[in-house]
C-alpha cells in the first residue's frame, strides 16, 4: 500500500499545477502564528514557563523547525514559495533538544502534549507536517475547493423510543488507525476492542472527531471507518480542525458517505437525538472556524445550525447533552481567553441554545481525559435551565500520546477526574505517556450516569476509574 507521504507529495505536485506558479499567501498571518506557537516551545526548551494564554499553539511548536529542515524537498520548496519563514531555532539548538528529551523521559508541555521521538503521533512525527500543514495551506489558499457545508431544515433528527436507558461509548481524537506501539497494540486499536467488551453494548457509538493526519480520503478508511466500534443502533462521528486540513473531503465524501457505519447522519455534520427528556445534539465547530489558521478555537456561528437547534423547539424541561470536537474550557478549567474576532466557543454554544447552558458537554480537542466539577473557574459564569452551572468534560485521549502536564498537575481542585496513569512501556524514554480511554453515558428520564474507563497498554480490560450518576 502507498505510504501517506508518497500520496501527499502527489498532491502537493497537483497544488504546484492548480496554482499556475502563483503560491501568493492571502492569509500571511498563519506564520506569525505558527512563529508564536515557535516560541511556546522554546520557551520550555529554556526552561521558561511562556504564559497560559500566549499566543499561538505548543501543537505547532515544532513545525517551522521540521518544516524548514525534516521534511522532504517537495514540501520544503511548497512552503517556502508560500512564504514560510525560517526558523528561529537552529539545528544545534534542536539535537541539544533531541538529546536532552532522549534522556529523560521527553517533555510534557502544559496540556499534556507529548515531545517524543520516534513514536507515531507524538509532537515529533514529522508526517504531522507533511500531511497537516501542507493541506492546511492549500485549502486556506482556495477555499472553493473545500467540500460545500451540507445544511437542509431536514438534517438528521432521531427520536430513541423511551425505554429504560440508553447507552452511549464516547471516544474522541481517536483516528490514528492501528499502528505497532512498541511491544503493544496502538490505543486506537485497544480503545477500540474495549469498547467492543462492553456487555451489554452501547446502543450508540459517538466519535468527537479528528482523523490523522489530516482527515483526507485515504486517511479516513483505514484509520476511522476499518476497525470503528460501532454501537448497536447508531454511529457517529463529528467534524474537526484536522478533517477540515483537507478541506472536510474526507470528512464529507468518504466518512460520512459510509452506508452502513455512519448511515443515520445522511451526509451532514450535525444532528440531533431525542431520547426520553433528553435532547442530544451533535454540533460541527470546525466548519466556520475562520479566526483560527489551524481551525484550532471552534465556531458555532452560522444559521444553518442555530436554525436547526430552534426547529428543535427545545423546552426548558427537556436537558441537553451537547457533543462538540472543539473545548470550552482551558485545560486547567478556567475560561478559554476571549478571541480578537468574536467571543469564545462557549458563549457561542449558549447563544446557540437561547442563552441556556448545556446540561452536559462531552468534548475532545484536547488530547487528555478531564472530568470538571461545578466550582471550576471556568463554569461559574452559566447557569443551566435546572438553575445548576454544566458539567463539561474532555475526552480527547482516545489514540494521541500524551501526559501529565503542569496545568492539569496544579489544577486538581476544578477536577472530579482527571487521567494520571503512567503507560507501562519498558522503555524510559516513554515514562511521561498516560493511558488512553473513552466514555460510557447512561441517559434515562431526568438522569445521567457517566463512567470514564482507562485502557492498559497490555491489552489487559479497561477500568473504570470514575463513575457519577446525576438526577436533576
């Protein structure tokens, strides 16, 4: 089979013949940000805490260094003709890096985010930069080859008969497919067959986005629709910041054209589920996200999804359960910082639903697992319809190594949970990696129960490390 790569650099040569020689950049500003996110990680490379809401993305941290000297010519030429700057760490700096993190047992940025080397997506992948930034590029360069946003007053409305309960597996950022994880299978592929250990099985099964490396058509089978642990009744799978770096293509055209896995959301990106007194909703926050170069922030802006939420015809008895990619709070559970264009995502999701909060929020993102309690900072400024402030949580730990970062280590007090279970490995250089999980909900009349489980690496069952059920 083609590497991803190869498929790529075709590409790319495909972008050099659609642009006739002119590689202009109408959004130049994606390299002061990506030079911003530069200095996040230099920062911690120094030693030097950089401020919680600095500018830019530790995600993006390496790219300019890896763009400018690790990765092929073919993408290095298409970058610097769309006018990449260089970096401004040089390759002694890096290899002082490189050895420094191979000694130790690599370096935790704030979130979590993972510098290792040679581990498939960890922050050092190089394939995050010849499959991501590229595509970012070029359908940031022309936006008319993005797939069209599909949007009817028809869109997927399915009402669950009231029976006893209903059960809902959630796992986000979970895309990467199988891959050989040292001794062990990838976490995707063990997040995946515990999933499938559930007895009974859930009836749905909700992915909360993200396909690797950046969601394009020959990405999205093998590593979402081949091995997807599909519920007993319904599935589905949410847009993301790296669905749309190839413009949603994949997202639209192979993932959700899927007739048997992803068949009850008809094509659109959104949806809703009544069961009981509950209204779940399904909400694409990448789409219109057009503040951010990396669709890194979430939008929830345009009409065809607000409209959809107002013919729902929402009362204030129902409870709403909400499904997003994009996060609503920091990681630490404090307010994600305002945005100079626009307000934040959450502000957002409650205009959405008439100034109400949701009773729940379940969102990726994020690559951890946090459960955040009512008195987080980040929460206490919304008020649900039952008078209580919503319970928000953050499953983006389904595949993507990760680990403890600071601003999850100081911030306990905001948690109910939160994942800090060192990943056996044997090697040292991965002592930092946690284990990776997903969600089981529970919905019946007025009542929610949530367990979040942990998966070994040793292919050993999850367990399940929290469990709270509310009645409201």
């Amino acid at each position: 089979m083609e590497k991803p790569t190869r498929k790529a650099h075709r590409k790319i040569a495909e972008f050099y013949a659609k642009s006739a020689g002119n590689l202009s950049m109408p959004e130049a500003g994606i390299w002061t940000y990506l030079q911003d996110s530069e200095q996040i990680l230099i920062d911690l490379i120094n030693g030097v805490r950089p401020p919680d809401d600095a500018p830019g993305s530790i995600e993006f941290g390496p790219v300019l260094y890896i763009a400018n000297n690790d990765v092929s010519v073919t993408t290095r030429d298409f970058l610097r003709r769309m006018g990449m700057p260089p970096s401004k760490i040089t390759p002694q700096e890096w290899q002082a890096f490189l050895n420094d993190i191979g000694r130790a047992p690599g370096l935790v940025a704030g979130d979590g985010t993972l510098y290792i080397e040679r581990v498939p997506y960890a922050q050092l992948d190089p394939n995050w930069i010849e499959l991501s930034l590229v595509y970012c590029i070029f359908y940031r360069t022309f936006p008319n080859d993005r797939y069209p946003f599909v949007f009817s007053p028809s869109a997927p409305v399915i009402s669950i008969p009231s029976t006893s309960s209903l059960t809902i597996a959630v796992m986000g950022d979970w895309g990467t497919g199988p891959w050989q994880d040292g001794s062990y299978n990838a976490p995707a592929v063990l997040v995946g067959n515990a999933i499938r250990s559930l007895n009974p099985a859930p009836m749905i099964t909700m992915h909360l986005g993200d396909v690797y490396y950046a969601g394009t058509d020959f990405e999205e089978t093998p590593n979402l629709l081949r091995n997807f642990p599909q519920g007993s009744k319904y599935n589905f799978t949410l847009n993301s910041n790296h669905e749309m770096y190839d413009g949603a293509n994949g997202y639209f055209k192979t993932a959700l054209s899927d007739k048997t896995i992803f068949s009850a959301q008809h094509g659109y990106s959104y949806f809703a589920v009544k069961f009981a007194d509950w209204v779940i909703l399904g909400l694409d926050s990448a789409y219109f996200d057009n503040r951010n170069f990396m669709y890194m922030d979430g939008e929830l802006v345009d009409a065809h999804q607000h409209d959809f939420i107002r013919s729902l015809g929402i009362t204030p008895q129902q409870k709403v359960l909400v499904f997003t990619h994009h996060n609503g709070l920091r990681i630490d559970g404090n307010k994600v910082s305002p945005p100079s264009s626009g307000t934040p995502l959450f502000d957002q999701l409650c205009n959405f639903l008439d100034k109400r909060a949701p009773d729940v929020w379940y969102y990726g993102h994020v690559h951890n697992g946090v459960v955040y309690n009512q008195s987080a900072p980040g929460v206490q400024d919304y008020v649900t319809k039952s008078g209580l402030h919503p319970m928000l949580r953050c499953v983006g730990h389904g595949s993507i190594p990760y680990g403890l970062g600071y601003q999850v280590a100081e911030s306990t007090q905001n948690f109910d949970y939160y994942v800090n279970t060192p990943m056996p490995k044997g090697n040292p250089v991965q002592a930092n990696r946690l284990l990776n999980g997903f969600a089981l909900l529970t919905l019946s009349n007025g009542t929610i129960k949530e367990d979040v489980y942990e998966v070994p690496s040793n292919g050993s069952p999850a367990v399940r490390k929290w469990t709270k059920t509310t009645a409201f």
